[in-house]
C-alpha cells in the first residue's frame, strides 16, 4: 500500500519536501513506517526516534496501524520557553 506522509519543521526540512509517498506492506504499522522513512529519506535518521506521528488529529505509536486511507503527519519534538 502506498501512504502520503505530511512532514512539518525540522522534518520537512531533512526530509526535503513537504509530503513523501511511502510503499508499506499491508498490514503495516507506524513502527513499518519509521522503517521505509529510514530507507527512503536517510537525512531523517537522527530525527527518526523521537519524531511524533499522528494519524488524522491523534498521536500514534509505533503499534499504531496504518491504511492507505490513513493522514500521516510527522514533526520533530518541540522546545522552549
């Protein structure tokens, strides 16, 4: 299955572009995602271990499953004051 990934800050920016499609097996999880990320985009590698997924409004962890119906965003943690 094929899943339209929507990056956001530091994510977009390594990532080099605002959306990415990315071929999952289906089944597939978002643990499945940071793995095909991790192939298709090496420059978001540093970024893979804390980078938030949501899918639709609700966060997701890696157990999370994925359709190709699914909104995907990724982002980088915030900080500051």
């Amino acid at each position: 299955m094929q899943i339209d990934v929507r990056f956001f800050a530091r994510a977009r920016d390594l990532a080099g572009a605002e959306t990415v499609a990315v071929e999952l097996p289906d089944p597939a999880t978002v643990a499945d995602l940071r793995v095909a990320l991790r192939e298709q985009c090496p420059a978001l590698e540093p970024l893979l271990p804390h980078l938030h997924v949501a899918i639709g409004t609700d966060y997701a962890d890696d157990s999370a499953p994925l359709t190709e119906a699914s909104a995907v965003t990724c982002f980088p943690p915030v900080s500051g004051g």
